[in-house]
C-alpha cells in the first residue's frame, strides 16, 4: 500500500500488490508524495498577481474522503468504513516587485505554510492509519516572474501570466511511525506556469500547468514495519506528476464572477524503493465543480471553489471539498 500524505489537503496514494495482502499482514512499501502541491487551490483569474509589492493570502480548506482506489480505480478491500477528514490553513505572503526587468517583466518571491488537522477513522474489519493530528505542513517558496497585463485596442485586458519555480522545504511535523504525516521528509521541485485569457467582457479562462519532481525519503514513514524485496525499507521516492488546475467563469454582477473550476493530477513515473519501481504506482484523479470570484475593491478578493472527484486512481478519493480564500493586497 502506498501510504496517505497531507498535501496541505488531503490525499491518499494507495499501490495494492499483485497479490492482495489480508489485514494481518505488513503492507507494501508506502510512497508518500510532498506536502503543498497545489490542487484546485488557486483558480479563477490565477495569471494575476495583484498590483506590484506585497500581497497577504489566507487559505481555509475542508475535504473528506470515504473511498480509498488501487490502481484500477476500484475501492481497496481491505479498509473497512474508511473516513478520513482534514481541515487545512493556509497563509501565502507573494512580494511583486514594481520595477520591470524588461518586456513587462516583474520579479518576485512567495512562500507557503500550511497548518494541518487530520482526522482518520477505520471499522474494526481491517486495518487502519495512523495519523499526525495537527501540526505545521512543509514550505512552499520560491521566485516568481509576472508579467503585465497585455491590452487590447479598446484598452482591456485581455492576456496575463506568470512563471514561478517552487521548491517544498520538508520543515513539516514527521513522524516516521505514523501513516499520515503533514511533512514528507524530503525536497521537491514545482515549477508553474500560470495565466488568465478574457476573450470577451465578463468572461475569463484561467490556467496553471505545473510540475512535480520528488527527492528521496531516507527515513519513510509507516505505522507497520516495511520491507521490500526481502529487506527493510531504507529509502522511497515518489514519481514524478504532470498536472492542471483549470476555470471558467462569467461576471454576473460588477464584481462577481461565478464558474466551473478543476484539476486534472497525474503521475507520470512510477514511485520507488530501495532504488527499485514499484509497478502500478502512479496516481490520477479528477476533481470539478462550480465556484465564484468577488472583487471586493481594488485590494481585496474572495473566492469560493467547490471540488467533487472521479477518475481516482492509486488513492483516496474525496467525496467533497470546500475552500474559501481571501486575498489583501498592501
């Protein structure tokens, strides 16, 4: 089994073995992928930073998962009456710098720290997870470039991005003897690139293409003793992912945007063990639903964006979840 990891929300990677195991065996090898990836937690308009210099965001999450998929999206027999719940804040503090560095280029940094509470609860047929509780997730920080708005003839905005590279510092509360952990206990590369298109008055199409490179964990975490291949479990890694966040939306009111927003998350290697891959590792999953935007005034934004996912492979799959988002520009 590929053990559950909070990415300041959570998730849960599961590798079912070729050969199921029963509940009173050690699982496979656990994977766990880093903190602070970025699912469906920025949306609409996502190619706008705000107006140059600093910028303070606040992140309030909830989701529940009662389903836990193997690799043919199908639910794990093994775990009985699985609920997992885990409530997630997050404060963003994004510097834009307001001079250019040529082409309408900008300089800047941000960083991410997230406080995480899970709670995991299991029938008594079948195994169960343990959990972390609460504590501080791993860091996200990193440069940025924005780019200004492009205008068209008419002076509207019509085009703006963004590009950043992100690294996931493992500063996380880890305990290796817990299942659910808010830190993964190892660096990671996620490089974006964000950007908003307004092909028309009141509409908006937002965007942000990132990917995921993970560095080893030498000390994996499990609630069970892990072996592999006949040895003890000395070093994970978790493969690599490619993935999308996605909206749509349209003013109704001076304002007020309401919309479609998404995320399309798959793994594109496979994960690792003792240096070895672990076959049928790779995560997927699906998450859409409806939300809003609501410019406040020129300093100050609001978003509501609400998640159902489908399509779940090699992890928990979320029967909801809700995020609302304030953004004050300084």
């Amino acid at each position: 089994m590929k053990s559950l990891t909070q990415r300041a929300w959570l998730s849960l990677g599961v590798m079912i073995a070729a050969s199921t195991a029963n509940a009173a065996e050690a699982p496979p090898p656990s994977v766990s992928q880093p903190s602070g990836i970025n699912l469906g937690v920025t949306s609409f308009f996502d190619g706008f930073a705000g107006p140059p210099g600093w910028t303070h965001l606040v992140y309030l999450r909830q989701s529940r998962a009662t389903s836990i998929r193997n690799n043919q999206g199908k639910d794990v027999a093994v775990f009985d009456d699985p609920s997992i719940e885990a409530t997630v804040l997050l404060n963003q503090i994004s510097y834009i710098s307001p001079s250019t560095i040529g082409m309408g280029a900008h300089l800047g940094w941000n960083a991410i720290i997230p406080l995480t509470t899970v709670d995991a609860s299991f029938g008594a047929a079948g195994p169960a997870l343990a959990d972390n509780a609460t504590g501080l997730g791993d860091l996200t920080t990193g440069p940025q470039i924005q780019f200004d708005p492009v205008f068209n003839a008419q002076g509207r905005p019509v085009f703006s991005q963004r590009f950043a590279f992100d690294v996931i510092v493992p500063v996380g509360k880890y305990d290796p003897h817990k299942d659910i952990n808010q830190g993964a206990n190892h660096f990671s590369l996620n490089p974006y690139w964000a950007a908003t298109w307004l092909p028309s008055p009141g509409f908006e199409v937002s965007w942000r293409l990132q990917y995921l490179y993970n560095f080893k964990n030498d000390d994996p975490a499990s609630s069970t003793p892990q072996f592999f291949n006949g040895q003890s479990l000395r070093d994970v890694q978790a493969g690599q992912a490619a993935w999308a966040n996605f909206t749509t939306s349209y003013e109704v009111a001076p304002g007020l945007h309401l919309g479609l927003n998404g995320y399309y998350f798959k793994q594109v290697t496979d994960d690792r063990a003792n240096g070895h891959r672990l076959e049928d590792s790779r995560e997927k999953v699906l998450g859409i639903g409806p939300g809003l935007f609501w410019a406040i005034n020129k300093s100050d934004g609001f978003w509501l964006n609400t998640y159902r996912e489908s399509q779940v492979e090699n992890r928990a799959r979320n029967d909801y979840v809700v995020q609302v988002r304030l953004a004050h520009a300084f």
